[in-house]
C-alpha cells in the first residue's frame, strides 16, 4: 500500500469516525429534548367565550395536543367531564379548560327555574350569603308619582341561592351621582315563575335590592299587610 492509499484509508477512517459522532450527538439532542417535553396529551382550548351560568357543550371547545409536563393537574383532558356543567365565570376564548373553571349544574325542583342577578356586593351580600342559604328578597322603590312616599317592599321570601360569583366592578365612568353601587355580586336563585319575575323587576326598577339571610330553620313567613313598608306608617 502506497502513501496515497494510506492516506485515503485513513480520510475514510475519520469520516466514519466524525458520521458516528454526529449520530450521537443527534441522538443526545432527541433524548434531551424528550426528557424536558415529555409525551404529549390531550388539552381542550376554548373557541369563543362563554358567559357566567352557561351550560357547557363540545362545541364550545376545541381539541388540541401539548406536552405533559406543560399541562397543569386541573387540566380537563375528557370532555365528558363537561356534561352536566356550567361556567362558573367569563371563559376567555383560547384559554384551556380546567376543572375550576365549571361547576355541576344545580338541581332545580319541579317548577323551578334558575335566575340570576346583580346585588350591590356592599349591602346586599356582605360575604355572608353563600350557595344553599336562604335569603328573603327587599327593595325600595320611589314613589310612583311626585310627593308620594317611598317603599321597601318584602319581593320574594324563602329564596334558595344557588351560586355566588365573582364581585365585579360596574362602569366607573357612569353617572354616580345618584349612589349607585361601583361592585356588585351575581346571586343564582332557584325561584318559581312568580318570584323570578318579581326579582327580575326589582332589579330593573327598584333604587336597591337587598338580600336578608334567613335562619336554619325559622319561620320566614311574612304575611301580606307587613310586606310594603313606608316612613309614614310605622308606629
């Protein structure tokens, strides 16, 4: 073997050598980058927003893979665990579904149904009220015409909630003048159809509405001629 020969012999040499040292390399970098992702799971990414209270379906979501380790433990990975549910806030669009985010859908007696509205988290909720206590309604309204006197009226009695939310902040470029709440708490009830509509109207047209917490086990009973209270009258 001559000078040339030897000299091929060992360039080939080396170049098998330098192949196989690229191939681990390679190979180093694949098991780094899978001991730091990890495999890949199942994650479910919202489409659109839901509003607060608002029954979840598949639609509303959209599958899509990521690393495991990424992913936090509340992470929903099934959509049946969606059934039966509702949002318990705002859910953003684009933001992963996790169990903390719904709640089961509450149990509504026949005849029943489910209302929600906005209480001045101020006076009308306190911390006090939770899901499962009972609470008589109160709101005072103006007087229908000039120079009448106005009342606070007993709207609803016995009214089961059902679900207390997040407190929100009203427009804090609204009119104020007139003292109106700046946060304000939505309240969940189970009512009949009678009493929805009266809770509905008063937070439409009452100055305020109040909510009185009722004890484990009283007589909440409020007969008709002591629901309607005026300055003038009382004795």
């Amino acid at each position: 073997m001559n000078s040339r020969q030897r000299r091929g012999v060992i360039l080939l040499i080396l170049s098998v050598i330098c192949a196989l040292g690229a191939f681990a390399g390679v190979l180093s970098v694949i098991s780094d980058v899978k001991s730091k992702v990890g495999p890949e799971v199942t994650a479910y990414r919202l489409r659109t927003n839901v509003q607060p209270y608002t029954t979840l379906n598949t639609s509303q979501f959209e599958k899509i893979k990521m690393p495991k380790r990424w992913l936090s433990a509340n992470a929903v990975t099934d959509l049946a665990q969606i059934q039966g549910k509702i949002a318990v806030t705002t859910l953003r669009a684009g933001s992963l579904l996790q169990n903390d985010m719904i709640v089961d859908q509450p149990a509504l007696q026949p005849g029943q149904q489910e209302v929600a509205i906005m209480i001045d988290a101020a006076t009308g909720v306190a911390g006090k009220i939770t899901p499962g206590s009972t609470v008589n309604v109160y709101a005072t309204f103006a007087g229908q015409r000039q120079g009448d006197p106005a009342q606070s009226k007993i709207i609803v009695t016995n009214a089961r909630v059902l679900d207390v939310g997040r407190i929100t902040a009203l427009d804090p470029n609204a009119d104020n003048r007139n003292q109106q709440p700046t946060e304000a708490v939505p309240i969940t009830f189970a009512l009949s159809t009678i009493d929805a509509q009266r809770i509905t109207y008063a937070e439409s047209f009452a100055q305020r509405v109040r909510l009185a917490l009722v004890a484990p086990g009283s007589d909440t009973g409020v007969p008709a001629k002591d629901r309607t209270y005026e300055l003038a009258n009382d004795k």
